[in-house]
C-alpha cells in the first residue's frame, strides 16, 4: 500500500484507516481547534471528520494528499458549524482558561506572553473564515501559499491576500486593545 493511499482492500482497510488516523489526527486538530478554539468544540470536528471521510473514503479519488482531503473535510464541518452556532465564549478571559488548562503541552509562559495570546485568539474571533483559515494554516500549520491554495479551492495570490488581510486586521485589533 502506498504511504498516503487508501487501498480499496477490504481486509486491511479498517487498519490502514486507523493509521491515516494516527498520522494527521494531531494536524487536523491543531488547525480546527485554531480555528474553533475550545477543545471540546475541536475535538467533536475532528471526530465528525474521520467518521465522514471513512463513510467517503469511495470518494477521495487520489488526486491530493489524504491529510489535505481530511483537511478540507474539517474546515468545511468547521465552517458549517460555525454558522449553526457561536463557539466561542461571551467571557475571552474564561476561554483562554479553558484554552490553556485543556492544553498540557504548553510550557511555563509569563501574564505578558498569555495576555498577548489572548488578544490574537480574540483577534482571530473577528476574521472571516476564509483569512481566519489562512492565518491558521500558514502560521500554526506552517503550510506554504501554494499548499493552502490547494486546500481552499483558490489561488496562491488569493491566499496570500487573505493572510496578510488578516495580518493587518489582527495588528489593528491588538493596537486598538493596547
């Protein structure tokens, strides 16, 4: 089998699933939760996502990457979500609680470095989806324009655009906060 394909073979196809699982579980999560922000939120796309693309798996035609097709199952979950209902907290301050004691990764970080956290995430809150997605992908993915533009159905130029629309309005939210 190959190393990003699903092999139609029935024997093995509920083991390769749980390694296409394994292997881009984390980088889905980090991009939906980047864009959602609550773990519990994140944590329910990414459920819904693998359980869509294993009753899709007949769909994904090979034409991309395996992890930019689940990729893209969960930003569309993530925005059909979003416009169902608001998953983001009335109280900022309470979330980035949330945030920080749902995440055990993190280091040690100082009240500056956690209050300048804090405005970003708030920051993201206010972009459109299409930059908010952008944002997420290049700065906590570190995916690449060319990358992000083939996830987003668009152009490189286009998603280029949208991070640095979403750059400028994510400095101008912190500059007007501070």
């Amino acid at each position: 089998m190959g190393d990003d394909k699903f092999s139609g073979v029935a024997i093995d196809a509920e083991q390769e699933f749980n390694r296409i699982v394994l292997k881009y579980g984390e980088r889905i999560y980090r991009t939906v939760r980047g864009m959602v922000g609550t773990h519990e939120d994140a944590d329910d796309i990414v459920q819904e996502t693998f359980l869509k693309a294993y009753k899709n798996i007949d769909s994904f035609r090979g034409e991309a990457d395996i992890g930019t097709w689940l990729t893209r199952i969960a930003l569309n979950l993530t925005y059909t979500k979003t416009r169902r209902k608001k998953l983001f907290s009335d109280n900022p301050v309470d979330d980035y609680v949330d945030r920080i004691s749902s995440n055990t990764d993190l280091p040690e970080v100082t009240v500056e470095e956690n209050e300048r956290r804090m405005m970003v995430e708030n920051g993201l809150k206010t972009l459109p989806e299409k930059q908010r997605a952008v944002f997420v992908l290049r700065m906590y993915e570190e995916m690449k324009f060319k990358e992000i533009a083939a996830l987003m159905g668009t152009t490189e130029s286009a998603s280029r655009a949208n991070f640095h629309q979403a750059l400028t309005k994510l400095k101008k939210f912190v500059s007007e906060k501070n």
